[in-house]
C-alpha cells in the first residue's frame, strides 16, 4: 500500500506536471497568437498609414503642380494682357497721332480757304472800289464835254451818260458780296455774339467787312454810306468793343 500511494502521489504530481505544462503551452500558444495578430494589425496600420501618407504626399504633389500650372497660365495671360494693353496704348496713340495730324491738316486747309476766300472778297470790294471811280471819273469828264453843247454829240453824249449811270448801279454786285461775307464770317458772328452780345446787326456786318482789313472807302461802298460817316462808324464800333486807341480793330477782330 505504501508502494502504491508513493506511486499514486508520483502520479499525480507527474499529472499536476503535465497539466501545468500544457497549461503553459497553452499560454504560450495565445501569447504566440496575440502577438501575431498584433503584429499584423501593426502591419496592417503601418500599411494603412503608409497609404495615408503616400496618397497625402501625393495629394500635395498634384495640387503643388496644379497651382504651378495655374501660376504659369495667369502669368502667361497677365503677359497677354500687357501685350494687348501695349498694343492698344500704341494704337491709340497712333490714332491720336493720326487724329492730330488730320486735324491740323484740316485746320490749314480751312485756314489756307479762309485766307484765299478773304483775299477773293479783299479783291472783290477792291474792284468794286475802282470800278466806282472810274465811273465817277468818267461821268464827271462827260458832264464837262456835256456843257459844250454840239447838236447830235450832246444828244448821243446824254444818252451815254444814262448808261453810265445805269452801270453805276452796283446793287447787285454788293448783294453778291455780303452774301460771300455772311458765309465766310458764319462761325465768327457766332463768336462775335456771344462776346458781344449787344451788337447790332449793322455792327455785326462791320466786324466782319473789318475781319477782311478792308478801308473805310471800300466800305462806304458796300454799305452805300460816305466815307465819313463809315469813319464814324468805325470809332463808334471801337467804343462799344472797349478798345484800347493803340488796338487796331481790324486786326482785333481777325483774332477773334
């Protein structure tokens, strides 16, 4: 018996033994599994982290050469831009070049006309002038052959004086004339009006008879007044434009 329970309690503590073993084996066998399976989820997030990173690197990358590609476009369009601007400024002061050449090519073109059409009306009322005085001078050498008195030289004398007289009639040349001064001096009595808005239309005409430097005989003519009283005119036309006696009023009123 004694045999037996040394044997029975070899037994036991040989099963107490191979329990605590495998008890062990079993321990070590989670342990091995849980340290796998840590180390694949480590695995597995170092590999989900990896992406993260990749796809975040990534991400920065493209969006870096997008906004490179993009900050080279508005660069190249800004570069156009200044190129249309360049253009536009260059064609602009092409056209204000060209504009201001026109424009003083037509201002001498109407200041070359003006010129001519003063000279012409000067010219006009110049021969109005000499063709007065001859008729006066010939009229006044036909009275004096007039007072001879020879029959049918006195008749055929007379009759020539009639027509003489006729000639001397110059209404409608003068007609002729003013209208010329009224045209050529449009803008200028627009201008004189509004300088001087008390004007009559008499002293209107004379401003613009004056604007073509013409004498106080050449006036009197188209005027149908005398010398004197187109003398007369004149000084009192320098008073009402407040002139200066050292301002010549002709020369006053071609500036205007």
């Amino acid at each position: 018996n004694r045999y037996e329970k040394i044997m029975g309690t070899i037994a036991r503590h040989d099963l107490e033994l191979i329990k605590t073993q495998a008890e062990k084996i079993k321990q070590d066998r989670i342990i091995t599994q849980q340290n796998i399976q840590n180390t694949r989820l480590k695995l597995i997030l170092f590999v989900l982290a990896s992406l993260i990173v990749l796809l975040l690197v990534s991400a920065w990358y493209l969006k870096r050469l997008n906004d490179q590609k993009k900050s080279m476009q508005l660069q190249s369009l800004q570069q156009e831009l200044i190129s249309i601007e360049l253009k536009n400024t260059t064609i602009e002061l092409k056209n204000k070049e060209l504009e201001a050449k026109n424009t003083a090519l037509e201002n001498e073109s109407l200041k070359e006309e003006m010129e001519y059409k003063k000279r012409d009306l000067t010219d006009f009322a110049i021969n109005l002038s000499q063709q007065q005085d001859f008729i006066n001078e010939m009229l006044n050498r036909l009275k004096d052959v007039n007072k001879a008195g020879e029959g049918r030289l006195k008749i055929e004398l007379k009759e020539l004086t009639r027509q003489l007289n006729g000639y001397l009639n110059i209404n409608d040349k003068v007609t002729i004339f003013k209208e010329k001064v009224e045209k050529i001096n449009s803008d200028f009595f627009n201008r004189l009006s509004q300088a001087f808005p008390t004007l009559t239309p008499g002293e209107k005409e004379l401003c613009g008879l004056l604007r073509l430097q013409l004498s106080n005989k050449e006036i009197a003519i188209i005027k149908n007044i005398s010398p004197d009283s187109a003398k007369v005119e004149r000084y009192r036309l320098r008073k009402k434009l407040n002139l200066s006696p050292d301002e010549d009023v002709s020369n006053y009123l071609a500036a205007l």
